[in-house]
C-alpha cells in the first residue's frame, strides 16, 4: 500500500514493475464537479484529461504483453475517456466495455422530472491484444425465483400492480382447474 500523490508511486512502480502487471483496475475520480474530502472532483476538462493520460500511459507500461487494464468510470466522462485509451492502448487492443447497474429507480428517483444515471461503465484495454486469452467460467448460481412470476395488469400504475405465479396464471389462461392438471395435459 502506497500513500501518497498516484503519479508518483506510479513512477516509482514503473522503475521495478514495467512489463510485468497482468492485471490493473483503476476507479479514478469522475470529475464530477463535487468536491471531497481528500480530492477535487471537479477539474476542468482539459485538465483532467491530462491527469488521467499521465497516469494512463504510466499503467500501459507497467502491463504485461498479455496484460489487461480495467478502467471505471461513469457517463459524464466515459466519451472522451474512450477516445484517449483509444489513443494510448491503441484502437484494435479495446476488448469490451461493460456496463455496470448502480441502482434503481426508487425513491426519489421514481417522481424525477427528468432523466436519472443508474449505471457506470468499465472500459476494458489489454496491452496486446493478439497476446490476450481470455479463460472462460461457469459459475453455478442458484435458481431465481422472481422469474416465475408474472404481472397481471402491467397496465395499471406499479403500486396497483397484481402478480402472480407464473404457472398458475399460464394454466388459468388454458382453463386449467391447476398446474397439476395443466403439467398432466
């Protein structure tokens, strides 16, 4: 753990670990326009963009040939963002950009008079990608039990909404007495 300014201990990183990193997820700041407690996060654009190229150029070194970088970051940004590792890691080494869900309407987002930002983003760049393989997995999970209901008057405003089982409601539409008598027929 390293404390201090990240383009520093970038550098000095650079010096022992360049070439060698497999792996590097990085959640910069989103230049937001808020401002926190240990850090501004409401440069002007062109100066952020200078931060994070410093820094970004710096991580492309420290990856290793089959190396990935994973880079968070939200909408506000995420363009221009792009457009630079386009720049930095090369075009043809951008494997995917996965969208990650933070919320969801509820609250006081349900009644806001305008549109809200419920996702963020992660931009995925290997150093090289004819160098990349990417290793699938399976990983079990159990069964989802919300997908075996069904809303019966998705007409009608939510809060009046009825759901049911699934199973039921398919074997009452087909004038089954039940599911038992619907799964036998």
């Amino acid at each position: 753990l390293i404390f201090g300014d990240n383009l520093l201990a970038l550098k000095a990183l650079e010096q022992e670990f360049a070439g060698k990193v497999k792996c590097i997820y990085i959640d910069p700041p989103f230049n937001t326009g808020a401002a926190f407690e240990h850090y501004d996060d409401g440069l002007e654009h062109s100066i952020w963009l200078g931060l994070m190229r410093d820094r970004l150029e710096i991580l492309r070194n420290l990856l290793s040939v089959d190396g990935v970088a994973w880079i968070h970051i939200d909408d506000k940004e995420l363009a221009y963002l792009r457009v630079l590792c386009d720049e930095i890691f090369g075009r043809t080494n951008f494997l995917n950009m996965i969208v990650v869900k933070t919320s969801d309407p509820s609250g006081h987002k349900t009644v806001n008079p305008s549109p809200y930002s419920q996702t963020e983003y992660i931009l995925m760049y290997a150093k090289d990608r004819t160098q990349y393989a990417y290793e699938s997995m399976y990983v079990a999970s159990a069964y989802d039990s919300g997908y075996n209901k069904f809303i019966i008057n998705i007409e009608h405003p939510y809060s009046k909404w009825e759901v049911v089982g699934l199973n039921e409601h398919v074997a009452s539409t087909l004038n089954y007495r039940d599911t038992r008598e619907a799964r036998k027929k």
